[in-house]
C-alpha cells in the first residue's frame, strides 16, 4: 500500500502521467534512490526498483495482472501493497507517497534511515 503523504517532505517531480504505460513501468532516480513508477487500473503506485534478492530494476520485469515479476529470478510482488509473493523475494517493498497533479507525477522519498541506501 501506498504510505501516507508527510506533510513536512517535499514533493519530487519525477515523471508525467502521459509517460506511463499499464503494461511497461518505468525506473527513476530521485536523489540516489531506485523507484519504479507503475501505472495500475489508472493509479500510479511508486516502488522501490531495487529487486530486494539481488541486483535487478523491477521496472524492467514483467507487469500483468496487478504484479511486478523480477527480470533475473522471478520474484513477484504485488503492485498495489508491495507485498512478496514468494521466498526468493525475500521481503516486502517499500512503497512512497505518490501523487497526481495536473499531469505530472510527484513522490515523496520519505524512507526509514534504516532502508535509505
Ligand atoms: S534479483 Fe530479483 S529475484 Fe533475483
């Protein structure tokens, strides 16, 4: 699930609306930091890219059906929470604060010190 909005971080452009596709996501970095932008029954979700195994951009995966599979090894998580749905995966993903606004897509980083890479 995507987590709440803080209301003291900043909000970083990061993509249009326009750009978006339901079948392909796409990857960005916003101040050091791997996000994937998916687009899902015309909300976008924002996910940390860095498959959590090892060394792959779940934005160049494999999107259907509200999951995200990893490109190396199949890991699969659900698009809408994060949520791994298998061991390879090894944990949940983290979710930002994504926002909508006259087109143009906006995240929060907002991430526990402890996750920040
Ligand atoms: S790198 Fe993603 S499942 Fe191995």
């Amino acid at each position: 699930m995507t987590s709440a909005a803080d209301a003291n971080s900043p909000w970083h452009e990061v993509a249009t609306l326009a750009q978006l596709d339901p079948d392909f996501p796409i990857g960005v970095e916003v101040q050091g930091h791997r996000i994937g932008l998916f687009l899902l029954d015309g909300a976008v979700h924002a996910l940390e890219d860095v498959c959590p195994h090892a060394y792959a951009l779940l934005s160049q995966g494999f999107q259907e059906g509200g999951l995200i599979e990893c490109p190396l090894h199949a890991a699969r998580f659900e698009i809408s929470s994060g949520k791994c749905l298998n061991e390879i995966g090894q944990r949940d993903l983290h979710c930002f604060p994504v926002r909508v606004q006259q087109g143009r897509v906006q995240l929060q980083l907002q991430r526990p010190a402890k996750d920040v890479a």
